[in-house]
C-alpha cells in the first residue's frame, strides 16, 4: 500500500509540475501575442507617406506599447486607437521604452493636432519617467521612429488614414 501511495503522489506531482508549465507558457504566449497590424497613409502637401502599424486597442495592449523593444523598423508604427476622445492633460510616458520615438497625437477629423520627440527612459522606477503630455484632445496617437516625421515634412494638420476610422479628414485634398 505505501509503493501504490508513493507512485500516486510522483504522478501527482508530475502532473501539478507540468500543468505549471502548460500554465506559463500560456502567459508568455499571451503576452507575446502579436497586434493587429494595417496599413497607414499620412497625406502631407500633396505627398502620401506609408507606413505599417500596430495597433493598439485595449487598455492593455496601450499600456505596453513600444515597451522593451530594441528597434522599429523604418516605416513601420504603433497607432493607439481610443473609442472616446481623450483629454489634453493625458498623455505617454517613455518607461521601459529603448528606442526615441516621435509622436503625432491625432484629432477626431483624422488631422494631427501635435507633435513631439520622446527620449528612452533609463531609470527602473516608472516615477522618474517623465510624461509627454499631449496638451489637445485626440481620439489616437501615432508613434514612430524619432525624427521620421521632420524628415518626410510632415507636421500639425496633416491628415492621417487607417483602415476603420471613422470619417477620415475633413476637408483632406486629395492626392494622386
């Protein structure tokens, strides 16, 4: 009766130890689950830039963002898209992001509203990690690699379009 008891409680416990391993790669799968990507057009004085985003619908997926990234490719993007206007004084932090990054903060016609450069925090207390406040209110904000908008001459009332938003730009001219 003690060998059947001894073989029960291995298997149990083989049992429990793989179950706990089945459960954390579930969690790291779930957190390495990758975003919806779309394609995204910037339209600037009559040019048309490209780019690739990810996006970033829920709280959560916003909430970690660009985190623990070490590159972004050239053209390519993160849109966090909100279903409600947010207000000026909300905004981004930099904590845990590696890489400077550019941000467009998006108006509810689809135009961007403001613009800023973000430096990498370094610090391992989030506290220390300043805020880039948007100071207008958007309905998204656009980030990609810092520098790329003032190369492409993109600024403040260029229209932005992605694939579910809502009207697109009004009054955007048209480009060919």
């Amino acid at each position: 009766m003690k060998i059947t008891q001894g073989v029960s409680r291995q298997r149990l416990g083989a049992v429990l130890v793989a179950l706990a391993a089945l459960l954390l790669i579930w969690q790291v799968s779930a957190g390495a689950q990758e975003l919806e990507r779309s394609a995204l057009e910037i339209l600037s004085e009559g040019e048309r830039h490209s780019l690739q985003v990810e996006l970033a619908q829920t709280a959560a997926e916003r909430r970690k963002g660009l985190m623990d990234r070490d590159s972004l490719d050239p053209d390519a993007g993160m849109l966090f898209v909100y279903q409600s206007l947010q207000p000026p004084q909300s905004g981004f932090w930099m904590y845990r992001t590696r890489i400077p990054l550019d941000i467009a903060f998006i108006d509810e016609q689809g135009r961007i509203a403001a613009l800023y450069t973000m430096q990498p925090c370094t610090s391992p207390n989030p506290a220390d990690c300043p805020a880039t406040v948007a100071g207008v209110e958007y309905r998204a904000a656009l980030e990609v690699n810092a520098g790329y908008f003032e190369a492409h001459g993109i600024g403040e009332g260029d229209c932005v379009k992605w694939p579910g938003q809502p009207d697109g730009c009004v009054g955007a001219s048209s480009v060919e």
